[in-house]
C-alpha cells in the first residue's frame, strides 16, 4: 500500500513523518511519495539524504511558490495542486494512505493486512484519526474485524438532491436558517458526513478518491466533496462500505499552518510565512530536535528558544502561543481532544 504525504514548505514537521513511518509502519511493496506544492529544494535535499527511499513529487505550480516559500513570504497566488494529488491517487496501489506533512504515526501499523480486510470487504475510505471526536464516527452500527472497524454511517439523508438542498448550495428565502431552527440542518448532522468524506488522514480506495474530485474546478470545496460522496453512495448503494481503524494511530500537529488560513480566527501579529521560514532553517541547521518529543507535538519550548534568540525579532514567542493557544481552541470547539 503506497502512502502519500501532501507537503508545502514544512520540513521540519515532514521529518516527524517519515520518522514515525520507519518506526511504526511495515510497508511490504509500498512507495513513500512526497507531494511537494513549495518547498525549497534545500530542505528537500536534507529530507532525500534522510528518507533516500522517499519519492519526490513537485507540482506545477512549485517553481513559481518556491519562490517566495524560499523568502518566508506568501505566494501572490495561491494555486491548489489538486490535480497532483488525484493525478498520484490515479497512479497509486489500489488502496492508498494519504496525509499531510504534520501527521505522523504513533503505533504499529502492517500495511499488507490492513489492504486484505479492506479490499475483502469493499471498503472505500478508512480513518486513521479523528482528533477524538466521535461525531465524526457517527454510525448506526458497527463490525469490528482485526484491524478496522467496519461502520453503517448515520446520515441524516442518502439522497443527493436533499443533501443538496440542506447542507451545501441551496439557500433561497433564507431557508439554511430555518432548517437550522428546525433542528434538521445542524452541526452534528452535519458532521456525520466525514464518515464518507477526508481530506487527508485516511486509507482511499482510489476509484472513490477520484470521484470525490468531479467538477473540482481546482479548488476545494469540502461541501462539493460531500456532494459527490454521496452521490457515489447512492449509486454503489450497500456496495461499498466505510471504516475506521481499531484506534487512532495517527496524530496532528498544532505547532504551525502551511499557510494564513488560520487568520480570520486569530488577529495577532503572526506570519506562518515567515515563521516557517525561521523554524525551517533552524531545522535545516541541527538547531531545534523535532524528533525527540514523538509521539507528542513538537516541544514548545524548543520552538519558543529559536523565536527568541531569532535576529529578526519578527515574531515574538508570546504571540505565536497565543496563536497555538487560538488554534487549538478552533478545534476543541467543535469536539476535538488535544493533549
């Protein structure tokens, strides 16, 4: 089973990965492969001589990116390599793992069994991790098997057309609003539907993968994703089946963003930009240990050590654990445990 890692401009939280890939992870026949949209070269160099298994795959869009990545500095145009990761998807083994660059593995894991159930059973999407929240686990029964747990999702409907109507594009005459007073459209009905949908953190069937991306028009909309999840759903009826693993065996970090998109939440003076850029060059110098905290979050106070002592002095430590503070509390808001 081939495992694919979305990367952009993180390596220092990339090493983690693959680190914890090599600890925990048996592999079989599988690939590695890195699907980079920005990283400067320099650093993915230091990753190949680390990882030499490793395969690198850049986007099209990484020359342009890489850049302003290499000046700690936001793209002028943020293009989403969409078609990377379904063009790999297409290319990948049957079944396949896709994370992101700030996930890593925190128990064992046999690949080659894990594929057995799986392709035994039809299964078409696999959780990994679900940061402790179970609405996103909603089902109206479960089939526990080895390895995974195999779920009947609890949707509120099956029917595109409804979904349609309830969750995603219709909102004439302010009818979201009214469903949302009727106890129909709510968050926790809502949330069910990451039963049959990810965005990354799981084992794809690649076919379903694929379908998850019609009409995508190179950006990413989680309700179109849905959209079409159900879609297949409705077609393959009780065809295909969803599951997630026995226990969460992945973990997510919360020590960074890729990107700004965390900004309309937190209004403090913190670039991910140019912190990335900081935390990526003392990585790239031996001068913070990222791997020693596993398999906890990247320790804190080794980040803070750089952020003070950084020449610049153009993020104050205080302000970026406000923001991890900001960030965290994103997530246990809607019912995510963090450690």
């Amino acid at each position: 089973m081939d495992i694919l890692i979305k990367s952009y401009n993180r390596p220092y939280y990339l090493d983690r990965c693959l680190f914890s890939i090599n600890m925990h992870v048996t592999l079989g026949n599988g690939r590695i492969l890195i699907l980079d949209d920005g990283t400067p070269q320099i650093y993915l160099n230091k990753i190949k001589e680390k990882y030499p298994n490793v395969i690198i795959k850049k986007s099209v869009f990484y020359e342009e990116k890489v850049l302003f990545t290499t000046e700690g500095k936001r793209p002028e145009k943020y293009n989403i390599p969409i078609n990377l990761w379904v063009d790999s998807a297409n290319d990948a083994t049957e079944n396949f793992i896709l994370i992101e660059d700030d996930t890593w593995f925190i128990d064992a894991v046999n690949l080659d069994m894990v594929d057995d159930e799986i392709t035994r059973h039809n299964v078409a999407l696999t959780k990994l991790y679900w940061i402790g929240n179970d609405s996103i686990n909603q089902n109206k029964k479960e089939t526990k098997l080895r390895n995974i747990v195999l779920l009947t999702p609890k949707l509120l409907t099956k029917i595109p057309a409804i979904y349609y109507f309830v969750f995603y594009k219709f909102n004439c005459f302010k009818i979201r609003k009214t469903l949302r007073f009727l106890k129909i459209n709510t968050h926790e009905k809502h949330l069910a539907y990451r039963t049959i949908y990810a965005v990354a953190g799981m084992i794809f069937n690649k076919n379903y993968f694929a379908k998850l991306w019609d009409g995508h028009q190179n950006n990413v909309d989680e309700g179109l994703q849905i959209y079409n999840a159900v879609k297949v759903l409705k077609k393959e009826k009780d065809r295909i089946k969803f599951a997630r693993y026995h226990h969460e065996i992945l973990r997510t970090g919360f020590m960074s963003s890729a990107t700004n998109q965390h900004k309309e939440s937190y209004k403090g003076n913190v670039d991910m930009f140019a912190f990335n850029k900081i935390i990526n060059e003392a990585w790239l110098y031996n001068q913070i240990d990222v791997i020693s905290s596993l398999p906890n979050d990247i320790d804190s106070q080794n980040i803070i050590k750089i952020l003070d002592n950084n020449s610049q002095k153009n993020i104050s430590s205080k302000d970026w654990m406000n923001w991890v503070e900001s960030f965290k509390g994103f997530y246990t808001q809607i019912g995510c445990k963090i450690d």
